[in-house]
C-alpha cells in the first residue's frame, strides 16, 4: 500500500468520519461516564487513605451495595418502561417489620412469615399498577401516596420501635445473607451472589427477550408499542410488582444483617435508587436504560458515601456530590445527543 497522501482525500475523508463515529459511539455508550468516574474517584480515595481499598473496607463495602442495587434494577426496568415506584423505600423498610412482627406475635416460622410478605409486597406493587394503568392515574402520585400507607402501616404495627433482631435460625436466612467465604479481614455474603445473579437476570430480560422489547417499546412510544399489539398495561403492573418484590427482598436482606428491624429504614432510599439508576444512563422518560450501567452507578455513589467519610468530609455532603454528578452526567449525555443528531 503506498504512502497516505496518496490515498484519495474523499476516501481519507470517509475515514476520518468512520473514525470519529466509532469514538463517538464508544464514549457516548451511557456506562462510559460512570465506569470512568468510578475508576477516578477510587484512584483519588485510595491515595488520599490508603485503608480505601484494604481488604476490610472492601468486606464492609460490599454488604451493603446489594441491598440498594437489588431495588436498583427493579427500578431500572420500570423507568425503562416509563413509569417509577416512589414507594420502594417504604416497603424495603415495612417488609422486614411485618416478617418480625409475624414471628413474634404469632409464632409463624421465619419462612412462612417471608412468603406472607413477599405476597404482600406482590400486591402493594399490582395495586400501583392497577391505579396506574386503569385510573391513568401519574406513577409519581400514586406512588407517594403508596408510600405513606406503606410507611404509616408499618410505623402503626411497630408503635414506631425497633423489632425482632432476627436472632434466628433459618435455612431462608442463611440463603439471603450467609457467610460464602471468609478469608482474613475480607467476608464474602451469599447476597452479594444473590445481587449479581439478579442483575444478570435482568440485564438478559432487558436486552435478550420478546418481553424486554417491549418494556422498551412501552416506555419509548407508548401510542405505538399498543399499536403494534404490546400489552402495555399488563408489562407496567408486572414491572411494578417486581420492584416492590424486590424492594421486600433487600428490606428483609438489611433486617437479617444488620439483626434489628425499624419502620423508618428505606427512608429517602427511593430517591437515591433513581439517582442510581439516572447516572448509570437510564432515562427517566422511558425507552432507554442499562442494567450494566445501574450496577456501575450503584457501585459509584456507594463509593463516594464510603470515600468521603474515610478521607475526612462530613458524611451530610454527600447529597452535593450526588446532585452534582447527576447533572454533569446529564449534560454530558445532553452533548453526545447532540454531537450524534449533528453527524446523522
């Protein structure tokens, strides 16, 4: 091949703009932006507290991620499918008060207790889709109003206490939240398994079967995803039931971990689960989001609650750091949007 001036200029041309398409697409792909951030910031954490990444902070790290991200991707997929669940934080805290207050008072054992909930919880979330999709009632109002029968409901069984410590032995306990391997200072917990099994699950739901098309197709155009034959209704009321099931799942997680059960956990969760989400590139509009891209954003904002607190800044900034990465990243996903209608 000879020298590159004697290349055509419309074929160096043609070159150079498959060039700048191929980088455009690569670093507009919405888990580039979180992925980098999270490498910096660990980078600048560990260098200014060398402990960021000792295998002790690391052990105590990860019991707690998978609690938020199993909410984390229900909420991803029904963002995707347009709609959001505000109620989330109310049912991961009321889930684990009722599994005590159902083993205390009645002496139900651990497990039938955890299946009457889950079915609870089942029907909390049909209940949000129901008023959703037949009343075309706002996800956001019905949701919030969810949420305080949810929350008032568990503060009423509870009389506002703390519950059960859990300090029981289950075969369902040991499968959310035993101990898998231990190895020094580093303990590894069956719900971090759980976790990643979980958002495996719904990463090849989203993007590898007819019924993740259409939760996109539901949140991208609704008009046209009932026109082309989707059930609309039935994908939303599904969607809302797996995010409260979910919710109930982590709820019960944190309750058996942390060996003590209050009304008020999860408050404010619902907030940071969709902050999550937004980072790791779904659209709070619906018709695009990545489960791969929630687990990044779940790791980044646990990693900067943890980083901050270990270099020395006060753990009540870290809803500045949030806020500010949201709208960075919603200004850069903003820019590439545009970049891409420029080159098309």
């Amino acid at each position: 091949m000879g020298p590159v001036s004697d290349v055509p200029a419309e074929q160096r041309e043609g070159v150079g703009i498959a060039i700048r398409r191929t980088w455009l697409k690569l670093v507009s792909a919405p888990e580039i932006a979180p992925l980098a951030l999270l490498l910096v910031l660990s980078a600048v954490f560990q260098r200014t507290n060398p402990a960021f990444l000792s295998t002790l902070n690391i052990s105590n790290f990860l019991q707690y991620v998978p609690e938020l991200g199993i909410v984390a991707l229900g909420m991803t997929l029904l963002l995707v499918g347009g709609e959001l669940d505000l109620s989330v934080g109310a049912v991961f805290g009321f889930a684990p008060v009722i599994v005590a207050v159902l083993v205390d008072q009645t002496g139900l054992r651990f497990e039938v207790a955890f299946a009457i909930v889950i079915a609870i919880c089942a029907l909390i979330g049909f209940a949000n889709g129901q008023l959703v999709t037949r009343f075309r009632m706002s996800s956001f109002i019905v949701t919030i109003g969810m949420m305080m029968i949810v929350r008032g409901t568990a503060l009423y069984v509870s009389d506002g206490f703390p519950q059960s410590t859990f300090n029981t032995v289950s075969p369902i306990k040991t499968l959310l939240i035993g101990r898998i391997a231990h190895v020094g200072d580093f303990t590894l917990l069956s719900s971090l398994i759980w976790y990643l099994g979980l958002a495996a699950l719904a990463h090849t739901l989203l993007t590898n079967t007819r019924f993740g098309n259409w939760i996109m197709a539901t949140g991208g155009n609704l008009e046209a995803a009932k026109a082309r034959g989707v059930a609309t209704d039935r994908v939303k009321i599904v969607l809302f039931v797996v995010s409260s099931v979910l919710a109930c799942v982590a709820g019960t997680m944190n309750g058996l971990r942390v060996l003590a059960v209050f009304a008020i956990a999860g408050t404010g969760q619902e907030l940071e689960v969709i902050a999550m989400t937004v980072i790791g590139g779904t659209l709070l509009g619906g018709g695009r989001g990545t489960i791969v891209g929630t687990v990044i954003g779940v790791l980044l904002l646990r990693v900067i609650r943890n980083g901050i607190i270990m270099v020395g800044v006060p753990g009540l900034a870290y809803n500045i750091f949030i806020g500010a990465i949201i709208i960075g990243q919603m200004v850069i996903h903003s820019v590439i949007t545009r970049r891409q209608v420029g080159e098309s």
